[in-house]
C-alpha cells in the first residue's frame, strides 16, 4: 500500500511530539535570539493550520475551540507562557483531529472548498490540495522547531561551560 499524505503528516507529528517529550515545558516556551515564536506555538500552530486548511476553507465547523486558533493561526505569535496542560491538549488533537479528517474525507464532507492562494504562490483548489500542503507545512514547522532546539541547547552548553571555567 502507498504512504499517502495523511501517513505523513501523522509521522511528522509523531516526531514533533518526540522532540517536544525531550525538552522541558520552560525549554518549550522559550524564545530564542533570532527567533520570533517558540516550540510549543509551533506545534499549536500545526494543529490549527490544518483545520484552518481542511475545515474552513471548505466551510465546515472547526473542530477545536476559537481560543486555540486564534492563539496559533497564522499571524498570531506567543503572548502567554504555555502550559502542560495546553500542550497535552494540543499532542491529543494533533492524532485525533488527523482521524476525524479521515472519516470526514470517507464521509465525503468536503463538497465546498474555496479555492486559495498561499502567500508564496501556490493555489489550493480542493482537499487534496489542502492535504498536500499541510503535511509539508507541519514537516516546516518541525523543522523550525528542531532549530529553536539546537539554540536552547547551544545556549545551555555556553552556560555550562561558563560555570566549569568559573568553578576551575
């Protein structure tokens, strides 16, 4: 059987996940020097991009409260330390609301979709389109994430360092 774009998508998330298992909730929320959001909008902002993608582009209800997509669509930025319980919240919906497209897709739902173009050029015209795309766009906010991990630890290793050389 072919890996589809779902497949995908769920393996990126399952690897978001696994990045974010490894860090601490405050490594989560940090902003970094060059950076202007953090681990943990990234990921929110992954799981609110493809309801935006899917659901509202075809007119359909958002599965996910309007706090949360206004807090991670895109535009939006962190104003708020985000806790534990937020991104619990965000690592259910990250799986169940990929499952929910799924039946929602067999259930053929996605009869209205409004076609529209991305900022850097490319038009979605149906719902596959929209699949495409988010799976990319999640596998990009991975790896903006796996970025903003390699400079909280960089950051950490000077500070480390600073403590041997003041300890020696």
């Amino acid at each position: 059987m072919a890996i589809t774009s779902i497949d995908i998508a769920i393996q990126v998330r399952r690897n978001f996940i696994q990045l974010m298992d490894e860090m601490t909730i405050a490594e989560l929320n940090i902003i970094p020097p060059g950076f202007n959001n953090n681990i943990a909008w990234n990921f929110g902002h992954i799981v609110v991009s493809q309801q935006k993608l899917c659901y509202m582009l075809s007119e359909l209800p958002l599965k996910m409260g309007e706090q949360y997509i206004l807090s991670y669509q895109k535009g939006s930025k962190p104003e708020k330390f985000i806790d534990q319980e937020e991104i619990n919240y965000l690592k259910e919906k990250a799986y169940t609301l990929i499952d929910e497209l799924r039946i929602d897709l067999k259930a053929g739902i996605f009869r209205n979709f409004n076609p529209t173009k991305l900022h850097f050029g490319l038009e979605l015209k149906g719902i596959e389109d929209a699949i495409n795309y988010f799976q990319n766009h999640d596998a990009l906010h991975l790896g903006f994430a796996t970025a903003i991990k390699r400079a909280i630890i960089g950051e950490r290793q000077k500070a480390e360092d600073q403590l041997l050389k003041v300890g020696s």
